[in-house]
C-alpha cells in the first residue's frame, strides 16, 4: 500500500461528522483489511510512530496530508479532524506539550493511556451506523451528551480502564469486525452497552447553561463560529476552575459555593493536579459550581469576599492578559473597605 500520494486506497472512508483524526485513522486502518499498527506502518513507516503521542493534538501534517490525498478528502476537512480545530475557541494558541486549556489529556506512556481523556456516549455509539469517536469527547468541560440527556463516561464500566480504541485490536487474530470499535481494548465490553446515567444537576439554571456550553461544541463539526463560544468568556471559566481548586489555604471558595447549593464536596483535597486530566465526575462538579458562579458573577463573588471564601488578590493572580470585562468585576473588591 505505500506508495505515491496520488494513488487512493481500495477503502476510502470520509470523516464522519465530528470525528477525531484518531478515529477516523484506525476505521481506515481496519476497513482496509489491517491492523492498526501494521496500517500505520506500511503507511508512514517505522521511523514516524504515530501511537506514542497523542495524534489528535500533535496531528502532524505529513499524517493529516497522507489522509487527505489517499482518501480525496480536502485537506480541510481531515484537518478539522484535529484538536487544532479549537485554537482561538477554546484556547489562545496551539503549543505542542504542556497543558491545552479545555482538552483533555492521555497521559500517554508509549503507546498507553494512563488517563481517562477519551470520553464517549453509550447511546451515541449505540446509534452510529458504524461506531466512531468524537472530538467533543476530548473537551473537559463536555461532560454530558446533550443529545441523549445523560452523563458521559470516561473509562470502562465493567474493568475501569481507560479508552483506547487505537489498541482495541489487541488479542485478536484478524482484524475485527466494525462493532469491535465500540469495546474496550481491555476486557472486551460493549462500550455501547454503558449506564445512561441522568445528568447531575445541582441548580437548573446552571445545568441548562452548562447543557448550552456542551451543545455549542457538538457543532464543531462546522464552522468554529458556530458553536456559540466566545474565547474570552472561556478563558475566565478557566480561571474560575483554577480558583476553586487553589490550594491557598485562604481560598474556600469552592467549599462556599457547595455549601450555598447544599451539595457535598466531591473533589479531594487540594493538588496540583490540571482541570484536564481530572475524572469526569470531578470536572462535572467543578463545572455546575463555576457556571452557578457566574451566571452573577460581580454579585455572588462580592457576597464570597465579603465571607471571606476568596480574596481580591486571588481573583487576578495567575491570570496572564484577562480580558477588561473581568478585571472590572475584580477591580470592584481591590477596596477592603467595601467588606
């Protein structure tokens, strides 16, 4: 199979709508008769490894252009595959290590997953025609399917580990068949045969903004434009996460928020420890806090510095460049005598 560009494989799938360029790489793979790791080097050959990184971020041009010509898809269109696809959405400018704001990480070590970033939907899979793996299961704050009305999952039900399609091929003699793609590469479950859990909901208007946020990045598919987010606003979500996981001992702001919605806790102890690679049932809670938080921001963070939950120093610390809106709501409680 490896040759020139020109030439377009026997199987040619097309992305289907949202999927992640890793996705779409082990269908390829499979639909032509290899495995995973045989397809990737015949294709690209041993010296480019593509599964001891994460591929949907990095997407190296050399992989997302073989694609493209081999399966006549735009270049556009594989390249909307990518996590890239977010930059100035979600998160300022791509950078290729360190944390990415809103996505999710792998915490890859060779070619395994140590994390729990691939989430994914039952009911979604169970629907798919052939089952494939979103890119708004990457996003942290995706915690939901706002199609079906449920919670999402992060990792197996029946063994617990995480997903990792790319190896579900393991352990068989041929390749397997399309179904396969919805098990786990572990134990073999049916992923599609998941829990639909209820959503958690701690205050109904913050569950529906939040249900808002989540239906604005099934749209990625299209256009950035169109999901309906805006840079900025996300940004100071992200700071707020950041607030209510400090580890300053002066810092109770997040056990205030709980305490005023009549919910437990959930989080453990303060770490250092990135909003994106937490579980899915902590990102969700921090999520229903931060969006209760600011669906009155000046009003209910004025009533928190005056119980003394967060102090004005903390609302701008660690910020780089906040956008005015914010600084003016932080700016507000710069004058201990307003307390």
């Amino acid at each position: 199979m490896r040759g020139s560009t020109s030439l377009l494989w026997p199987v040619r799938y097309k992305p289907l709508p949202d999927e992640l360029l890793s996705s779409w790489l082990v269908r390829l793979a499979n639909g032509n008769g290899l495995k995973v790791q045989t397809f990737c080097n015949l294709i690209f050959g041993n010296s480019r490894q593509v599964w001891n990184r994460d591929v949907d971020r990095l997407a190296p041009s050399w992989l997302v252009a073989e694609l493209s010509a081999r399966t006549g898809t735009p270049l556009d269109t594989a390249q909307a595959t990518t996590l890239r696809v977010y930059e100035e959405v979600l998160y300022a400018r791509f950078k290729t290590s360190g944390a990415l704001p809103w996505m999710q990480t792998l915490q890859m070590y060779h070619r395994k997953r140590e994390g729990f970033g691939m989430q994914y939907c039952g009911s979604c899979l169970a629907e798919d025609s052939q089952p494939y793996f979103r890119k708004a299961w990457r996003v942290s704050f995706n915690t939901i399917c706002s199609q079906h009305g449920c919670m999402l999952h992060d990792r197996c039900p029946q063994c617990g580990s995480g997903v990792a399609f790319h190896r579900m091929d393991v352990g068989y003699d041929s390749v397997p068949d399309a179904d396969a793609f919805a098990s786990c590469h572990l134990c073999k479950c049916d992923l599609r045969n998941a829990a639909t859990l209820p959503i958690i909901s701690y205050d109904a208007e913050a569950s529906e903004s939040h249900k808002r946020l989540c239906q604005g990045i099934r749209n990625s598919g299209r256009a950035p434009e169109s999901m309906g987010l805006i840079l900025d606003e996300m940004r100071v979500r992200h700071h707020l996460c950041s607030l209510l996981t400090s580890r300053y001992k002066t810092v109770t702001l997040r056990q205030y928020i709980c305490d005023q919605l009549g919910v437990e806790d959930i989080c453990p102890v303060p770490e250092r420890v990135a909003f994106e690679t937490r579980s899915l049932v902590e990102r969700h809670h921090l999520m229903q806090l931060v969006v209760w938080l600011e669906l009155d921001l000046e009003s209910r963070l004025r009533q928190a510095w005056r119980d003394k939950a967060v102090r004005y120093n903390h609302l701008l610390k660690g910020f780089k460049h906040p956008p005015k809106s914010y600084v003016k709501v932080a700016e507000i409680f710069s004058d201990w005598r307003l307390g």
